[in-house]
C-alpha cells in the first residue's frame, strides 16, 4: 500500500481541525490478480516480511499535523523528512503494538480494467450495539480523482491500481474487524507484532491473503493511533517489469515490505500558581519542566540555583545550565504564569518537544511572584495517556502541577501610651501627641505576620531593639487572627518576665541552658515562661539578650559612659513552630479561623528607666525567617517621645518610587536618637518593592 495524502497542505492547515484524518488515500499496489505466467511473476511468495516503522512527527502544530498527509510509503526503505513535508520532523515512536487481521477470503475482489475494488458485505457483526460489514470499514476511492501524489506514478500496465481503500471507523476498528474475522472460522486469530523497539521498527511475517494493520491502542497505549492499512499480499514492487526477476515483495530482510505508520502525540502540562491563603492567582512565577532522570541532581544544587536565580531572576536559563551541566542539551523549558496563574508547556511549542505522553516531568518553581516565598516542592508529573474526547484514535499527553506560594512576612511596630495605640499598620510611625515621662509604664507591640506553613521554617525569629530608656518587665505573646466575618480573635500562648535585670547594667540573659549567641546562661536573670494554654509550651520560645547600658550621674545622662540600646531576641523553636502550625490547622478545620490572617503578637511592658532624658525613643524591630529554599527579613520601627522635651515633627522625603520616606528628626537634647544607615537603606528598599 502507498500512502500520501492532501495535495493543497496549506489550504488543510486553514480548517483548524481537531481530528486526525483516518483514511488512506493513494493508489494501491495490487496482489496477483492479473499477473502473467511469466518468470518471478508465476512464483509469488507464499509470505511476506512485512516491517513496520511507527514515527511521531515532533515539529508541526497541531493543526499542522492533523492535517498532513498519511504516508505509508511505496513498500520501500523512505527518508518522510524528505518526502512528507519541509516542516516534518520524524522520531521513533517506541513500544508501539500493532495488530494484523486475516480477512476472509474473498473479502475484497477486483473488476473490471482498472481492477476497482469490490467489497463483500455477507458478513456482518454487532459491536457495543452497533452493527458492522466490512463495507463500513473499507471504502476504495479512487486515488487518481483525489489529486493524491505518490512517488511512483499511477502506471495503466497492472501494477498500480488508481484505486485504494480507506480504513474508516476509527478506534472501533479494531474491533469490528475482530468480530467481522471471528464469523470464519477459516480466518486465523490476529497476529500480534511485537512492540517496536528503540528505531521504533517491529516486524512479522504474513501470509498470502488480505489484512487489515491496526494499531492496538486500547492494549497498550504508547501514542496516538496511527491511520491502519490494508494490505493485500504478496505485493508487486511498484518498479517491478514484466519478465523480471525483482518483482515481489517477500520474506526476505532485503524485499521486506516497508510501511510507515505515522503517529503525533500532543501533550500539554499545565502548571497552575494560587496565593496558598486566598487562592489569589499569582502571575510572574518562573516554572521549570524537565525530564525527571535530572531530578536528583537538581536536588543537590536547589539551594544554591534558587538563591542565584533569586538575585538575577533574568538569568534563570543561564543559571540552570550553570548549575546542572546535564542540562546545555535543551531538554528542560522555563515559563512563566500568566495573569491567570498558569504556565503552559506544550510538545508544539519549540524546546518543549522533549514532553511525550507516558513519561513522567520534573516540575520545580524556580523564582516567585514578586511578594512571595518561592515554593522549594518538586513535583513529578506523568503526562497521562488519554483519548480525545472528539476521536477516540487520538492520543494527547495531559499533566497537571499546582503550585502554591505563601506571601513574604512582613511586621508591624506600634506604641501604646495610655489608652491610645499609634503607628500599628503604619510605617515607621508612632507617637507625637503624649510622650511619656521617667517612671511611665507603657507597651511596645510587634505584630508579625505568620504562614501556616511555618513547621516548615528552619527559623523565626523576632530582635527588638529597645531604647536605652526602657526597661522590660513582662512579656506576653499571643497568636492573633481573623474569624470568618473578621472580627479578630486571640489565642493566648506565653507570659514572660523579667528576672535580675539592673538598669543601665547591660544585664545579660537566656533561656537556653546551654548559652546562645554568647550568652552564658545565668538561672538569676534566665526570663521566666509561663504557657497561657495548651496551644505552646514553655520550651516554644528562646529568649536572650541584654538589658540598656547607661549611667546617671547628678540626675542626668553621664555623656563620658558609653550608652547601649538593650535587645530582646525571641526565637521560636522547631517545637514551637509545629505547635503554632497545628494550632493553625485546628482553628481552620473548626472553621474558627480565617486563613491568611495569622500574626504572632509580641507585647512588651515596659518602663521609662533612670536614663530617661528628653529626646526621642525609637524602637526597632526586625523579623528574620527561613524556609528550606529561602530567607528574608522584614523590619519596622514606632516612636515615642520625652514628655518636655517639646513635640517631635515628622518629615517626609520624596523618594525614586514615588512615595514618601518618613523620618524623625527628633528635638535637640541629650539622647537624640537618629534613624541608622542600614535601617534607613532597608526601608528604602521595602518601600521601592511596595511601589
């Protein structure tokens, strides 16, 4: 059998049709009807080799290539890049499995001087309800009407007939054709070919008769359903001369019969990105696909590859290579998710071909959305095997990754004085109406915004800065949130409080056993910890730090003793992080809670120390956090003021984002205290991303 097909490729592209054109149309090398008694002519083979090659077209679209042309070849060796078409580009399809069925005899006949083909339709047999004979299977057309090309031209002297027949039906073929064959108990069960090997070939020899090739889709799903044939054996070769020796097809490896069996497997694999906490979809997040043999050494370099191509988000196909050499071949592609969230990687695009369906992809977030903590997961995908809904002969490889982020923690710092609270979801804000005197107690709070996922952190930590003219008695931290109408709620974990703290002493303290941050530790001035519940435990914190250093001489600051802020450093533990997730996951199940809206809630009760003379006080908080695959910080600051010391103003300072950097330019007295450097470039910094 020859098949080529569509003689205006152009004008097929333009129909944008989903279906894969199931029929053959070519002219039809004949069997022996009408062959002479001449030399070879008389001696026909009583089998022939028949070798198939499965090929997957992997370069067209996919219009392109429902549309091209179903090429079986003229029985010989063929080279489809060269004959199909310029855009072709053919790859073995490996494990293919293909079926012959034996058709009875008589089934096709031929007459008159063209030796159109003449179907029998005696048999007939019910199929899932629907009846069939084989002239609902087999359709000669003629070729020559068609405009179908070939690369033998359509001789009048018996070798090639005009005529061919089109295999209909679509994937019920197989069986209808089954059932059809079984009502003659003459006809030979099908013979099954192996499945094709790495050059995509398998081959079997067929006796003399007619069959009808299928691909056994159903059994075994290796890739679309390429077009069946119908052979009639043994073929002329379609060069073949009267009187000639070369003249048949046979069982021999150098006149096996050659037919081309082409197939395309679309795949597509969609990678899908949402704000884990409001289902947001999340745009700008970098994705990568690649063959999942390079997933352990992806594991390796991840640390080191994420955190490179967070720094030069730009670089990312630079950088993969970079990291996993493995990779300079091409067969990874990078995307990025759309406005809705998602990336879509497809075999039709260029450098996405190395995706076949069956096989499974390792899929990775390489940089998040901008805002975000980049999701460390990878996950395997399988590109399942799955029918068009619209032709069951078609294949298409689906897969499916989802993705979720968690958003960047920021914190918040305010004051309360009195019964009024100021700077709380403000930036750098605080108090410029009250003040406090020596001797005030007042409260400092820091909010800082939690993850559900934070047992998952290998850090969380909270360092106040507290002025040099406060002293901290107790402590209380609390797990805040939203309800379902957002009202918020409070979920009580720890009180802490002071033990031994001198004022101006620069005490310091701990309470890890074993010492931290070169802190010994001191059972005299270790905090106490107390749990407010059942929600954490004493040990789901560590806290450390120093006492404000300060002396006082004649009631006033002592300008020739160095002056120190003190530090608090609250760190939650590995066991508290997991405490503080469960708490999470019970109030969501109980639907107490809001996800998205979870903030630990540090509070400070403190007191305007000796050392308090007029000027500013500026607290300084900054939260430091690690995932697996990332790190960030945050920081805020909230002031407030000394009580006659005159009422600070605040300034705004234009800054390259278009908004405005406040800064306190605090009044002039012993104990100014200026906004730092390196706080001012980090607020700066976070001010520009929010713009």
């Amino acid at each position: 059998m020859v098949g080529e097909m569509n003689k205006e490729p152009n004008k097929m592209k333009k129909t944008q049709s989903l279906l894969l054109i199931s029929t053959l149309i070519a002219p039809m090398m004949l069997g022996t009807a009408g062959v002479s008694a001449k030399s070879a002519e008389a001696n026909p083979p009583k089998e022939t080799l028949v070798r198939i090659h499965a090929v997957t077209d992997m370069n067209a679209t996919v219009v392109d290539r429902r549309d091209q042309h179903d090429y079986w070849g003229n029985g010989g060796i063929q080279d489809l890049n060269k004959i199909v078409e310029d855009n072709s580009s053919w790859e073995p399809t490996v494990g293919a499995t293909y079926e012959a069925f034996a058709l009875p005899t008589g089934t096709v006949t031929y007459e008159g001087e063209d030796m159109k083909p003449v179907i029998n339709d005696t048999f007939h047999a019910t199929v899932d309800g629907i009846e069939w004979r084989w002239t609902d299977i087999l359709k000669p057309v003629r070729a020559d009407t068609l405009g179908a090309a070939t690369t033998n031209l359509i001789k009048k002297d018996g070798n090639i007939s005009p005529w061919t027949i089109e295999i209909a039906g679509g994937m019920d073929v197989r069986k209808a054709v089954y059932a059809l064959t079984d009502l003659d108990p003459r006809t030979p069960h099908p013979k099954a070919f192996k499945n094709t090997d790495a050059q995509g070939l398998t081959e079997m020899s067929l006796a003399k008769g007619q069959w009808v090739i299928a691909e056994d889709l159903e059994a075994n799903m290796k890739s679309t359903a390429s077009v069946p044939m119908f052979i009639d054996i043994p073929m002329i070769k379609p060069d073949a001369k009267q009187g000639g020796d070369d003249f048949w097809y046979d069982n021999t490896q150098a006149d096996a019969l050659n037919l081309y069996a082409k197939q395309y497997d679309p795949t597509t694999l969609k990678v899908k990105k949402t704000d884990k906490e409001t289902g947001k979809a999340l745009a700008g997040a970098q994705v990568l696909v690649t063959e999942n043999t390079h997933e352990e050494q992806l594991k390796k370099v991840l640390p080191e590859l994420l955190a490179a191509i967070k720094k030069q988000p730009k670089d990312a196909a630079k950088l993969v290579e970079q990291y996993v050499p493995e990779l300079k071949t091409g067969n990874y592609a990078i995307r990025k998710t759309d406005k809705s969230g998602e990336a879509t990687f497809s075999s039709d695009n260029a450098g996405e071909r190395f995706m076949t369906p069956g096989h499974t992809y390792a899929v990775i977030e390489l940089a998040a959305p901008t805002g975000y903590i980049v999701e460390p997961q990878i996950q395997d995908v399988e590109l399942s095997m799955e029918k068009n809904p619209a032709d069951s002969s078609l294949i298409q490889g689906q897969g499916k990754a989802d993705f979720i982020d968690y958003d960047e923690l920021q914190v918040d710092k305010s004051v309360t004085i009195g019964d009024k609270t100021y700077g709380a979801g403000a930036e750098d804000g605080g108090d410029t109406e009250q003040g406090v005197a020596k001797g005030t107690t007042f409260q400092w709070h820091i909010n800082s915004e939690l993850n559900q996922n934070v047992d998952t952190y290998s850090q969380y930590e909270l360092v106040d800065t507290l002025p040099y003219q406060n002293d901290w008695r107790t402590m209380t931290l609390n797990l805040t949130y939203q309800d379902a109408s957002g009202a918020l709620k409070t979920t009580s974990l720890l009180q802490m409080a002071a033990n031994g703290m001198n004022t101006g002493a620069g005490t310091t303290y701990t309470t890890n056993q074993n010492g931290v941050n070169g802190i010994t530790y001191n059972a005299a001035t270790a905090p106490t910890v107390t749990a407010l519940g059942d929600a954490m435990t004493a040990d789901g914190i560590e806290l450390s730090g120093s006492g404000s250093r300060y002396a006082v001489k004649d009631g006033k600051l002592d300008a020739s003793q160095s002056v120190a802020d003190g530090t608090i450093m609250l760190s939650v533990t590995e066991n508290g992080r997991k405490q503080l997730a469960t708490k999470m996951a019970e109030l969501l199940a109980s639907g107490a809670a809001k996800d998205g809206t979870w903030q630990l809630s540090w509070n400070l009760d403190v007191v305007a120390n000796q050392g308090t003379q007029p000027g500013e006080m500026v607290n300084k908080v900054d939260l430091n956090y690690k995932t697996a695959f990332d790190q960030d910080t945050d920081s805020d600051t909230a002031k407030t003021f000394v009580k006659g010391a005159g009422t600070p103003t605040i300034h705004d300072t234009p800054t390259k984002g278009g908004g405005v950097l406040p800064y306190t330019a605090g009044v002039m007295g012993i104990g100014l205290t200026i906004l730092g450097l390196l706080g001012l470039a980090h607020l700066l910094k976070k001010r520009r991303a929010e713009d």
